[in-house]
C-alpha cells in the first residue's frame, strides 16, 4: 500500500538566488556601442543571499559567498539546447553587482538559454567548449580528481550552478529585464552524523548531544566513507532537474528539483575524516562533502554492497581500549531504502543505538553485514527559508526519444506494431482544441468535450490505431516505482467498481516520492513504459512490471450510438503472458495498476 511520504525535512543553509537584468548600456560614444545585429550588450547581474539581504560577497557565511559569475550564452532551438555561442565574465561592482556584454539577439527568433557557473577555481577551459553542446559541456565541467576530503570555506566557496527564467529561452537585446529570481545550487552533497541527540541551533547550524538516559556507550574518532566519487560535475545533465516555480509575496522563484544524480567518471576513493573533524566524539557536522553518487541499485546488503558507497563510523565502545568500526549505508530509516546522493542536498545520520562492538577494522566493517548499529537517516534541500518535504527517492523518468525513452516500436498484437506517438499540445485535429491528461477524471460518456463538468476521458477506442490517432505518451513521463495495492493489500483491482472509477482513485489518492498528482496512465504511456521497461529496471530499485496493467484509454464495444458514447470495457497491456499486447477487458476484472505522472506543468 502507497503511503504518504512522512519525512518532513529541514532546511539548513542558505538560498542564493541570482537576479540578471538586461540594462540599456550607458554609452558615452555612439560609435562604440552602436546597437548591432548579433552584436554584444551590456548585461548587469545583481546577485543577492535572499534572506539575509547581502549583496554577493558580503554574508557572514561561506554559504553566501559567491565570488565569481561566468554566463554560457546558449543557442535555443526552441525550447531545446543548441550549442555553446559565447562565455562572459562577470565584473564585480559595488554593492554586489556584476556587469558582463553578451550576444545580442539579431532578431525575434534568435534566442538563448544562459547558464550560470559560480565560483569556479577555473575557467579558462571554458572558452574551448564553443560549439559544443550542453551535455559536451556537462560533460567536461569537471573538478580536479583528489582522494581528500573536500573542503570548502571563504576562500574556496562552493561551486555553484543556475539557469535564468527557469531554464526558459530568453531574448537578449537592450532594455529587456529578466524577472523572477534564480537559483543557484551547490554542486555536492553535505554529510552530517552525530550520536544520540540531535539539536537545530539559532544560528542554523546542528549539533548531537549524546547525555541523559538515552545515553549510547560509544565516542567517535573516525569517519571514513568508502567508494567515494574523485571528481565531481560542476553542472548537472538535463535529464537529471527539473523546475518548479514558486511566487511569495509577489516575487517569483523558479527552483532546480534535482531528480537523479549526475555523477563523473574516473576512480573512487576512501576519504578519511579523524577526530580533528570530529567535536566532542559525538558528531560531524558541516565538514563532509560529496560527489553525487548512484546508489539505487541491487539491494542494501547484497552480494553488491562491497561495491557501493557507504560510511564506516569508527570509535571505542564502552570504553575498550580497542577500536570498533560500523557500516553505515545511505538508506531510508523508515522502510530501508537507499537513497541517491543529490548535490545541494544536506544528508543527516543520528545514530541511536550501539548495542555491541562493531568489527575490528574499517575494511572488514565495510565488507560485512551491518551489525549492532542502530540509526535514523534524513535527506534536506541545502537551502533555508520555508519547511519542506523532500523524497529520499526521486522517482523514475521516461523522456520521449531522450533518456530512458529511446523506443517508440511497439508490437501490440501477433504481426502488427505500430511507432508510439507523442503527445500532441492539442485534441486530434483540431489544433484550437487544447487538452490535459490530468483533466481525464471521467468515463468517456460523449467524445472529448472540454466543457464537460469535472473533467472528461477522451473518446473510446476500436483498435490501438485510433487511440494513436488522438492521443500520445506524455513526452517526460514519471512512474512510479512499484504496483499499486487496494486497503485489503491486493494488487488486481476492478477498473470500475459499481459507479466508483477504482482504478483512477488509486493513482489520484497515491502520494509517493513528495508528488500528489499521480494519475491513470493512457494506452499510449502504458505502451511507453512497456517498449522501455528495460531502461527503468536498469536503475535498480524500479520494481518489473509483471502481469495485465489497466490503462485510462477505454474500449469501443460496438458500432450503435450507445456504445459509441459508453462502454464496459477499457484497454489494458499484458506485460507476462503475451508481451506488448493491447487487450480490452470488463472493467470489472481486475487487472494491475501502475501510476504516472506529468514531469513539468506542460499540458
């Protein structure tokens, strides 16, 4: 049974959010600075800590500094990457503002995605990167490889990433404001473990008390974390963000949702942390960071485990004189899942029970089953300012032809197949007829009418062709990760269930992952996921689909009037006996379900 996501996270940190304005440049000779097709423009930054109201440079905090701002001014096609045009540094005024000359737009079509690095060591190499693509650029914003622990402080401040408007392709030309604010986010993970109590202080930073009754006999001298990442990206892929936008007291915030880690290549190490890390042998707090990391994969304590990141907690136990060492792995407390590591993102272990002495050395305690270690783990957004929820995990995506979405041949019956469509922005052919997968709340009684009270269900459906003629797979797909189960835990539901739409109120009802608009996937998705189930089960915690799945697209009975406008029946795909078929069945059997749902607000 589908719960809803119980972990209520803090915030620590702070938010910095960059503000780029196009300004009229104050030209003193006309000449010089002549508006010119595809010539440059001066562009003015104003970069801020948000709640603290400093300018760039000015906090009291390395988390506020951001010292250095170079914008890669990308061709748009659309609302898609082109490749890299130009790179401008950014000159530090007073009062926290930058100045820097871009392209300007040679006409309405010529647009651009400008995207933000902040405090670089580097960034030289980034003027050979033109012409090359985001994900040539991705790839090659890399850090130095070291096997030492990362540190960061005010004179090396963390690397930082945005993208103005919300990744959305803008016009550059003179007197043009971007509005909204940006955020920037920091390119690594933050680790933090403490035993025995754990205590948020005024100034935002934490600590662990390890005192009183609830005592643990145990002080800490050493933390290692195996397997950890030498470089790391300073950018993170496409197919791993995404954005929401937010608006408080009338300013816009258009916030990176980091989905899946974007991790580097090259050799792992293990990074040693002793007690100079470490305050009173009871916690480590803000001086462990790390490279995002792929940890999904296999379960907890598999044969596999020795290959996976995890940390290894070393001290003495009830005052031996011989050291122990516990595994401990990046898993969910609650239901023992793993958990990626996410930049930006605040990992926090409390350790709440020692029962016994661990292992006699870190290796052994890394190769062995976890023993007699009891602790509760936390994943936070590293910013500050408003509570939030934040999933351990993000969930699963199909992108239409892109990542996790490359197959679109689909075989749906003995000799026939048919190329997925994908969704159109409009209702068949009638491109003023716009439509919402998520307005799809209803049985289809009458053809598709926007105007139908409480939502609609398209049209039904004689063979797979005529599905595909009015709908296709929503192009950036999330599914959920597992089957869905009803109260009494049984995983084959009715379709309908007297005049209860069953199947689409579980979806509606499913809150997993932080998301509540989980809804029925259409025939076209359902097909989707099929062709590319393998893609999904290769990140290693999706559960395979197996078995008969319903779908929201419904069945034509019969050619009268009467069944054109209602029918008994919806279309299902079987993923075990006959793989890839479209079936349609009575509502009333009782098929699987697996929820999707809309990775951006696009309809």
């Amino acid at each position: 049974m589908k719960i809803n996501n119980r972990y209520i996270l803090r915030l620590n940190g702070l938010v910095k959010f960059l503000w780029i304005i196009i300004l009229l440049g104050a030209c003193q000779n006309e000449d010089r600075y002549g508006i010119q097709q595809d010539g440059p423009v001066l562009v003015k930054l104003s970069v801020s800590a948000t709640d603290a109201g400093t300018a760039s440079g000015s906090g009291t905090g390395t988390d506020a500094q951001i010292t250095s701002i170079y914008i890669l001014q990308f061709n748009a096609d659309g609302e898609s990457y082109g490749t890299l045009r130009y790179v401008a540094e950014g000159k530090k005024n007073t009062g926290g503002t930058y100045t820097a000359t871009l392209l300007q737009s040679a006409n309405s079509n010529d647009n651009y995605k400008l995207v933000i690095l902040a405090n670089l060591p580097d960034y030289g190499f980034l003027y050979g990167l033109y012409g090359k693509s985001y994900a040539e650029v991705q790839q090659a914003c890399l850090s130095t490889a070291t096997d030492a622990p990362l540190v960061f402080d005010d004179t090396h401040p963390y690397p930082m990433f945005g993208v103005v408007n919300g990744g959305a392709s803008v016009q550059v030309q003179e007197g043009t404001a971007y509005t909204g604010n940006t955020e920037l986010i920091r390119a690594v993970a933050r680790v933090d473990i403490g035993i025995g109590t754990k205590k948020t202080n005024v100034d935002g930073t934490v600590s662990w008390t390890n005192t009183g009754t609830g005592k643990q006999p145990f002080v800490m001298t050493e933390v290692q974390v195996w397997k950890a990442g030498q470089k790391y990206t300073y950018m993170p892929a496409l197919a791993n963000y995404h954005w929401t936008t937010t608006t408080t007291g009338g300013i816009t915030s258009n916030k990176i949702v980091i989905d899946n880690p974007s991790t580097a290549s090259g050799t792992t190490s293990t990074k040693t942390y002793d007690t100079s890390y470490i305050t009173n042998g009871t916690y480590c707090a803000e001086k462990i960071y790390l490279p995002e990391a792929d940890l999904q994969w296999g379960n907890v304590y598999d044969g596999q485990h020795s290959n996976r990141l995890a940390i290894i907690v070393g001290g003495y136990y009830n005052n031996s004189p011989d050291m122990s060492y516990y595994r401990v792995d990046f898993t969910n407390d609650n239901f023992g899942e793993k958990m990626n590591i996410l930049r930006n993102h605040v990992y926090q272990f409390t350790i709440k029970s020692v029962a016994a002495a661990g292992y006699a050395t870190a290796e052994l305690a890394y190769k062995s089953m976890p023993k007699n270690l009891g602790f509760d783990a936390i994943i936070e957004p590293w910013t500050t300012g408003q509570v939030a929820s934040v999933p351990s995990i993000s969930g699963y995506f199909l992108t239409y032809q892109g990542f996790n979405g490359e197959v679109i041949d689909w075989s749906y019956a003995a000799g026939s197949s048919q190329k997925i469509p994908k969704k159109k922005s409009y209702w068949g052919t009638n491109i003023y007829l716009s439509f919402d997968y998520n307005d799809f709340y209803k049985e289809g009684n009458s053809f598709y009418s926007p105007n139908i009270l409480g939502g609609q269900n398209g049209i039904l459906y004689a063979t797979v062709a005529d599905a595909f003629d009015n709908e296709g797979t929503f192009p950036n797909l999330m599914v959920s990760g597992d089957d869905m189960v009803d109260e009494s835990g049984s995983e084959s539901v009715q379709w309908k269930t007297g005049t209860t739409l069953t199947a689409f109120d579980l979806c509606r009802n499913l809150e997993e992952n932080g998301y509540n608009d989980w809804r029925l996937p259409r025939l076209s998705e359902l097909a989707f996921i099929y062709v590319n189930q393998g893609s999904l089960e290769k990140m290693r915690g999706f559960t395979p689909l197996s078995g008969t799945y319903w779908c929201g697209s419904e069945y034509l009975e019969g050619t009268t009037d009467e069944l054109r406008k209602k029918s008994g029946s919806a279309w299902a795909v079987d993923f075990n006996t006959n793989p890839g078929y479209a079936l349609h069945y009575k509502k009333t059997e009782k098929l699987k379900i697996r929820c999707v749902r809309q990775r951006s607000n696009d309809k």
